[in-house]
C-alpha cells in the first residue's frame, strides 16, 4: 500500500477539476519524542478515529489510539510518546493500519474521494476480480473489501493487504533484484494487457508482501521493531523466502478501450516529473500514457538501482531504450517483457548468485563483504536454493 505523497500537475490553463490531489504532501509527522508531542490527534487522525466504531463492526480493530476515550498511556509515567505502542501517529493522513478481527492479519485502509478519484477503486476491483485476480501476471495490489464512509458519501475505503517498500531490507544479490525486475515488467504489461495504464509507476507505488521475509512481521509504523516495539523485526533473505511485488497507488491511471489503441492524455505529473513529454516551458501537449509507463519503470531502475550498484551494466541498454527522449522510440511493454527474459537467460548462475555491492564500497569492503556473501551462497547452492527467487 502507497502512502506517497505528492501533487498532481496539469496543463496550464486547464480548470481545478482536473487537479490530482489526493496525494498531495502528507503533513508532517509530529516529532512525538518532545515532551507534550503526540498527546493529541491531528485532523486527519480525527477522521479515522470517528470511524473506529463502525469499522470494528465491520472487522477491523484500529490502535488503540483512535478508539473512543483513549488518553495517553505514557503521561504520568517515565517513558517518552516514541516509547509506546499508542504514542505513535500515521506516517499518511489517507492511510492507516488495521487488525482484522477474524484472522488478527494486518491490513491496511485507504479513503478515497470519488469526486477526486473517480476510477481508483473501479481499477483496484477490476484487478481483483476474476479471472484477472489469479493470473499470476497479476501484481495489482488485491483489494479485499471496499466499504462507503457512513459520514461522507464522497469518501469510500479500500482494505488492501499490509504491504511494504520493495527495497526494504536492502536487495542481497543480482538474482534477487532481477526477479524484482520480472514481476514489475510483467505487473505492468499485465496492466496495459488489459488497456490500464498506471501513469505513476515509482519507488513509492512497487511494494512486496512481507509475509514471506517477515514470518511475525512487524510493526506497521515502526517497520524495523516488532509489533509490540520491544525488539527489532527479525526477517529471512528473499532467496530463502521469495516473495511477490506489487503495483499499487491506482489514483492517476486510466482505463480505454480497446477501440483508442492510442489515446491521448494530458500529463498528471505523479512522484517523478522527469518525463521528458513533461518537460519544455510551452504548453504541454496530450500525449499517449503507455510509453510514459515505459519511461517511469525504466527510470525508477536506473536512478534506484543501476545508478546505486554494481554488476547490473547488462540492464543498461534495455534502460536506455525504455527511457527515450521520444516516446514513439520506447519499446512497449511486450518488447520489455521479451527483451528482459533475453538478457537474464545469458547470465551465468555464479552472476546470478554475487552479492550487490554498492558503488560507494572501497575496495577493502567490497572484498570483505564478498567473502562473508560467498560463504552463505555456499549453504545456498549444497541445498539446491535457486539463485532467482521465484515465488
């Protein structure tokens, strides 16, 4: 789930219905380690808080800072707000976490305005449903349920799995980045299989289930404690636990038919505005968004990981072509799907395997790193763990 926040951007002259703005910067987050910080809710925790009744009807149990008459547990005592449970405000004002009653799984809940967002939940439900949901080209973020706000016929509520950032732990080897890779090329061609173009593929939006790498998970503010803040969240390696990436954040993306096999968009800028069709100081023209998905999943690997690490350089050229000043020289999603099964079919298994060093290592780190990574391969490879990961 994407708790990105950002502004839409349109063309000059056009009027504030086009305005993308729900996600617009979250506020700042309280620094709840002053004294007296954190002792009241903000606007946006009312919102939930007001809810908390209803959606306990509905199965799905807030903190216990949003119920009803919670005062904090902290006062009077020693310990400081970052210290509790209940001390700990939302990192987004249209997110928040849950517990699901029936099986205590955390989820996450997002409100979306219909006025804003009229196709968000359209999409996220058109991917969750059959046949589209089992495909395993699938990496749309599931929608469990969608619930209409009891106060605000404006506003309905998505649940969506508990999900995390894709680059959280830190990726540990090529093999293990480039199965990152397959499932957000096939996410995306998946989706515009189906004439969706997600018109905001970043960072922010390509997440992954944490189940797999997170068997008692964590807490879903403090990712890196446990959920009861007493020790630091415990995780496995994505080659010992593979795990599925998914596109999340449908508040920008469209949906055409199959008769506009070209349609024409003006831009809605989302979290990257390097797009070149963005760029110039006249007028922005109408431009198709499919090549523009192209450039962000192009874009998103090369600033977050080509420009990171090494002994990724045979993703260059697929980088390249995909991140084209002109979009008509981008090739579509078909060709990057074929183009990237091509390149990892020529890697070797011993590149597959090496550790992802970072460009700012020395050499004498890089050295030391490699031969501690070379003694868990070892274990790898005697129990036959296959150096991509596959879920």
């Amino acid at each position: 789930m994407s708790t990105n926040g950002h502004e839409g951007t349109v063309r000059p002259g056009t009027t504030n219905e086009n305005f993308d703005t729900a996600n617009a910067p979250a506020e700042p987050v309280q620094d709840t380690a002053t004294p007296g910080r954190g002792e009241t809710l903000t606007e946006a925790e009312v919102w939930w808080r007001d809810r908390q009744v209803w959606l306990a009807e509905r199965g799905y149990m807030l903190r216990p800072r949003y119920r009803p008459g919670w005062k904090p547990s902290w006062k009077g005592t020693t310990k400081r707000s970052w210290q509790v449970e209940d001390g700990i405000p939302p990192k987004s004002p249209y997110v928040l976490d849950a517990t699901r009653t029936s099986d205590q799984k955390l989820v996450m809940l997002k409100q979306i305005s219909k006025e804003l967002h009229p196709f968000e939940v359209e999409i996220g439900q058109f991917f969750s449903t059959e046949p589209r949901s089992s495909d395993s080209r699938n990496h749309c973020v599931p929608i469990l349920e969608v619930l209409q706000d009891p106060i605000d016929e404006d506003y309905q509520i998505i649940v969506m799995p508990l999900l995390r950032l894709q680059n959280s732990p830190p990726f540990e080897t090529v093999g293990e980045i480039l199965e990152l890779f397959k499932q957000m090329f096939e996410g995306l061609h998946f989706m515009h299989e189906h004439r969706v173009a997600h018109r905001d593929v970043m960072i922010l939006n390509v997440m992954m289930d944490p189940e797999p790498l997170f068997p008692d998970m964590y807490h879903p503010i403090k990712y890196n404690r446990t959920r009861d803040l007493r020790g630091k969240a415990k995780h496995r390696s994505r080659t010992e636990r593979p795990t599925r990436y998914y596109l999340t954040d449908f508040g920008l993306s469209r949906k055409y038919t199959a008769e506009d096999p070209s349609p024409r968009e003006y831009p809605i800028i989302g979290g990257d505005p390097t797009v070149p069709e963005f760029q110039g100081d006249k007028e922005l023209e109408p431009s198709n968004p499919f090549p523009t998905d192209v450039y962000y999943a192009g874009n998103l690997i090369r600033e977050e990981y080509l420009n990171l690490y090494l002994r990724l350089e045979f993703m260059n050229n697929l980088v390249e072509d995909m991140t084209q000043v002109d979009p008509t020289r981008r090739p579509a999603m078909t060709d990057v799907v074929s183009r990237f099964q091509e390149i990892i079919s020529g890697l070797s298994p011993m590149l597959l395997r090496s550790r992802l060093p970072s460009r700012e290592e020395n050499m004498v780190t890089r050295l030391l790193y490699d031969v501690k990574h070379a003694i868990f391969t070892a274990g790898y490879i005697l129990r036959r763990v296959p150096a991509v990961p596959r879920p």
